[in-house]
C-alpha cells in the first residue's frame, strides 16, 4: 500500500490566463515540474528537470512563461523564462541566476518580473523589478527584513509587503510607494498579529487582507489608501477566514477553516454576504494548507482555479465558474484509481493544564497491531490539515492507529492557542505529547506501542518526546528535525536565524534554556529506537543536526538508524527517495515493535 500511494500523482494549480489555460505543478514524473493544461483540457509539459520546480506565472500580454526552480533542495530559487511558442519541451533560458542566493518569483507583469531576493547581503530580502527586454533591475524595496510576501496594486504604484516582525509568529503589513521607496506602517512591527492573503481592489484604492490584529481569529479587513483607515468586511469568531479577490473587485472567494478543514464561498465584497458556497466533497482542504498555492482568478473573472485534497484524495486542480456556479475538477491525466481510504475522526484531548489538544483520529485500515503512532507537524507555528498525506494513510494501512496531534503553538486554531509554546513555553507543547499518552486507553490503544513520527519541528518534538519521557515511547521517526536549539541557531541559514529566533529564544540572552529545551541535552536519557532521515542540502535544518543525535546513540548503543539523501534539503521531494526512505522507516518499526512486550 505505502509503494501504491506514494505513487499516486498530484497536481496543483499555479496559474492561469487571458484564453483560459493554467499552470500547474504535476509530479507525475516523480519529481514536481511545470505542465500547461490548454483551453482545451489538453495538457503539455514545460519543464523537465531532475529537481523540483518551485512556482510559475504566465508573463501577460506574451507567450512566455517564468519558472522558478532550486538545485538538489536546497531552496536557493533561481528565475528562468521559457517561449511557449517553441515546439516540444521549451527551452529554459536564465533570467535571474545565481546559485548563491535566493531569488522568488513574486509577480509576472507585462514586460517584467517582480522577484524578492537576499543577495545583498545573504539575510535581508529586497524586491527587485527585472525588465524582460533589457534585463535591467529597478529596486522597489531595501528597507530590510524577511520579505514572506507581496502584493502589487494593479497600477504598479504601490506594493504590499508581508515582512516577518518581532513576536513570534508575527507579520508586519508595509505599504511601500515603488516610485520613491516611500514606507509606511500599515501595522506596527512589535504587534502579535499574523496577516495573510492580500487582495487589492481594481482602480488600486484599497486592499483587503486577512488578518488577526486585535482579535484571536483571522477576520477580512479592508484597508483604504485615501483615509488611511482600516474597517472589518467579514469576521466570523469561531473561525479563520482568508479571501481573494475577483479582477472586477465585486466578489470575494473566501475560505474558512474549521478544524483543519478548508472550504470555500463566495461573498459579495461591498456587504459580505454569501454569493455561493462551493460544492465540493467535504472533510478536505482547498486552500491555507502547507504546499497548497493559492487560489488564482483568471484575469477576465470567468473563473478561478485552486487545489482540493483531502485524506482519501490526492491533490487536484479544480476550476470555480462564477456565471453559472460549477465547480470542475481538472484530473491529471492517466490517474491511476485511488485505493479505498478512510476519514479521521476529530477529537480533543485533555492536557495537563486543561487545554484541550486537537487531534485527528485514523483507525487501522489493516490487520490491527495494537500499535500507535503519534504524527506531528512541522513549524512550529504549522498545522495539521485534513490533506493528502499517503505515509499517514499507508501507516493505518500498515495496522498502527494514527493519531495527528494538533498541539500548542498550532495555527488555524487562533492566536491565543499558536502563542502558547513561545520561548520559554517550549515544552509545554512536548507536555502535550504525555498528555494524548495518557489518553490511549481511552480509544482502546496500547500505551506499550506508542511512537513519535515527525518531520522538521515535529522532528524536534519527536526527539524532544524521547529525551524528555523516555519511559513513554517505543520508537521515533524523526524527519529533518532539530536536535539541538543552539546548534541549529547557531548554523541554519542566516536570513533563518532572525526569524526563527523570535519562536524559540535568542542565542545571545537564551542560551541557558535553549540548551536545557534540547534534546541533544537529555541525550544519555533516549532509550527507543530511532530513524532518522535528512536530506544533504537542507537549508533550514543542517544535516549536522541529524549527525549528532545518531552519533550520540550510535555511542550509547542505542538502535538509530541515519538514511541521508544527497539530492534533497529539507524533506524528500523526490518519489525516488520517498520509496527508498519510508519503507525503510516501516521496516524499522515492524522490527522494534515486535521485540516490545
């Protein structure tokens, strides 16, 4: 089944334009390139690289295409163009190299390329205008900062920046004025607020984002650019909302989330009120969930494209047709049919100060082996959705029931809930684990077969969980994950540093509770078996990291077993690796699970 489902291919809508055709990224090939899907349906490949593409725009008014795309994983993104009018697989020509810094492609205008990049000085972003027919750079912004996102007004004027600030988990919105580099404060940069999708109206008077300033949830505010006032236009307490706005600025594709969930409606943008909701299966997300873009209108209205996935579908492109309702999915072409999965349950889980700890629930597909296994997301500030995700899937398959833990310091449940593992609170989040351990019994599961399994900061939990409670595990997978707080500070990427300092602690003032938060430091204490898989060129996590906790077991004679792949950074992009790496980390279970008693 794991072989099976990992095969499966995906694809995700990127882009559309004026005659109706998309952009997406299609992973058919194993590894995620550029195809084109024509008005017709029919599609064509763009690219044919032996590592992943990363995003891709139409240039207006042309037939080229800009792509941009990394080496070996390890996120340095480089920008190139291709001619569509060219025959068969068009050739790649460098836009913007230079393969020792990061370049993002923001923006595909006519005649030029809005693309982010941190060349200046390795950690702040700048946002660079190049001109297709001079390859001239015109800076628009070099204020500092981790650029994260922006949004060009539709007159070219005016940008939105999207800059990290300085709580955790915090995004300060700048509006910048492109002429004159002029910047002004659309919200203060020591607020805790997260900010998200920005729209702008058509004639470029206003924008509308979603935003938690000043209240826990994500709500839709308009900021008007005249009276430099900001008002609500939709707010919906319970829940977090995001939006994208049509090209003639009437209507408002709006997504909410509800415990994991995304779904999505139209809504009228000058009263709020619902249009339409989206008919499409439930229990899955359409958009805000990790490796999901956006979704894009067309640039005449008539529709717009977004991804939908859920547990038991592998991502698909669907188009949303606003005249008459429909909503069209847009298979990949020779899908292969999905084998029978189930949903989750939802359910919460007592922890030991009271909060309750969200958690989905996938009961064994498979001959029950009594075992569980915890699967917990990375961010930390990340969430678990209710996506695509064939290892969850294959290990119910396997006979483990699955338990993926949305615990403190989670997104999509409201602020107050994402701030509760800031700094100092870093292990009440690793709290969370025993507390969803102590309640095994009571969804019938065996407390003797618990096991961690977590990718990037879940890496860290994982290790965290066997260093800090090891009488409560009987093994771990741990995927790209941190085993030292300091050590990782201290040699992740610089434009990282900043950013990540504000989550966990400050190595200049922290480094007491840094050291004592690390798993690394509890190392002699871990006693279940360990996997562990990294990738060579993984940017945000080194590879050191994963090296030091092996050799440390490795010393004690702890079983560890450490799978590096030299083609990959952070994560295994590559279905050949995938099909290397998992069944390996099965096998590794399969066998310490049968010697517990």
């Amino acid at each position: 089944m794991l072989t099976t489902l990992l095969s499966l291919p995906s694809s995700t809508a990127l882009d559309v334009n004026d005659e109706g055709g998309m952009l997406v990224l299609y992973d058919g090939t194993g590894v995620r390139q550029v195809n084109e899907i024509a008005p017709d349906g029919s599609w064509r490949a763009l690219t044919d690289l032996g590592d992943s593409c990363r995003h891709a725009q139409f240039v207006p008014g042309s037939r080229s295409v800009i792509v941009e795309h990394d080496s070996g994983g390890n996120e340095r993104g480089q920008l190139s163009i291709l001619d569509l009018d060219e025959p068969g697989l068009p050739t790649m020509t460098p836009l913007v190299h230079d393969l020792d810094y990061l370049h993002h492609l923001i923006a595909a205008k006519p005649g030029r390329v809005l693309y982010t990049t941190n060349r200046r000085n390795r950690v702040d972003f700048d946002l660079i205008a190049r001109e297709l027919a001079t390859g001239e750079d015109t800076v628009l912004y070099d204020g500092g900062g981790w650029v994260m996102a922006v949004s060009a007004s539709p007159d070219d004027r005016w940008v939105v920046l999207c800059v990290a600030s300085a709580p955790a988990n915090s995004i300060q919105l700048l509006l910048v004025e492109t002429a004159t580099q002029t910047v002004t404060e659309l919200t203060p940069a020591d607020a805790l607020n997260d900010q998200g999708q920005v729209s702008w109206l058509p004639d470029s008077s206003a924008i509308v984002v979603s935003s938690d300033a000043d209240r826990d949830r994500k709500a839709l505010r308009r900021y008007d650019l005249s009276t430099a006032a900001w008002s609500d236009v939709l707010v919906d307490d319970a829940h977090d909302l995001a939006s994208w706005l049509s090209p003639d600025g009437e209507q408002l594709l709006v997504a909410v989330v509800d415990d994991g969930e995304v779904a999505l409606a139209a809504h009228r943008l000058s009263d709020g009120s619902e249009l339409a909701r989206l008919d499409l299966p439930a229990g899955g997300c359409t958009a805000l969930a990790f490796g999901t873009p956006d979704p894009v209108w067309s640039p005449d209205g008539s529709f717009a494209a977004f991804t939908y996935s859920s547990p038991i579908t592998p991502p698909t492109v669907y188009r949303y047709v606003p005249a008459s309702g429909e909503v069209i999915a847009v298979p990949a072409p020779d899908m292969p049919e999905v084998p029978k999965l189930t949903m989750p349950e939802s359910l919460r889980v007592p922890s030991f100060d009271g909060e309750q700890v969200p958690v989905f629930v996938f009961r064994p597909t498979g001959p029950d082996l009594g075992s569980t296994v915890l699967h917990i997301h990375g961010g930390p500030e990340g969430a678990s959705m209710r996506i695509w995700h064939p290892v969850i899937a294959s290990l119910a398959a396997e006979g483990h029931t699955v338990i993926v833990p949305n615990v403190r310091g989670s997104a999509c449940y409201g602020k107050r809930w994402y701030s509760l593992d800031d700094r100092q609170l870093r292990l009440d989040s690793v709290k969370d684990l025993a507390a969803i351990h102590a309640w095994l019994p009571t969804i019938g599961a065996d407390q003797s077969r618990a096991v961690l399994w977590g990718g990037s900061y879940g890496g860290y939990m994982v290790l965290a969980g066997l260093a800090f409670q090891p009488e409560l595990w009987a093994a771990g997978v741990d995927i790209v994950g941190i085993a030292s707080l300091v050590t990782f500070l201290e040699n992740t990427s610089d434009y990282r540093r900043a950013t990540r300092e504000r989550e966990y602690g400050y190595l200049a003032t922290d480094r007491e509770f840094l050291e004592t938060a690390s798993p690394l430091s509890r190392v002699d204490d871990i006693r279940a078996p360990l996997f562990v898989i990294h990738g060579a060129n993984d940017p945000r996590v080194p590879l050191s990291e994963a090296e030091q906790i092996t050799a440390a077991l490795e010393q004690r004679g702890v079983a560890c077993e450490l799978a590096v792949y030299p083609d990959e950074g952070h994560g295994l992009a590559k279905l050949k690796n995938r099909l290397d790496a998992y069944p390996r980390a099965f096998s590794f279970l399969r066998q310490h699970l049968a010697t517990v008693e």
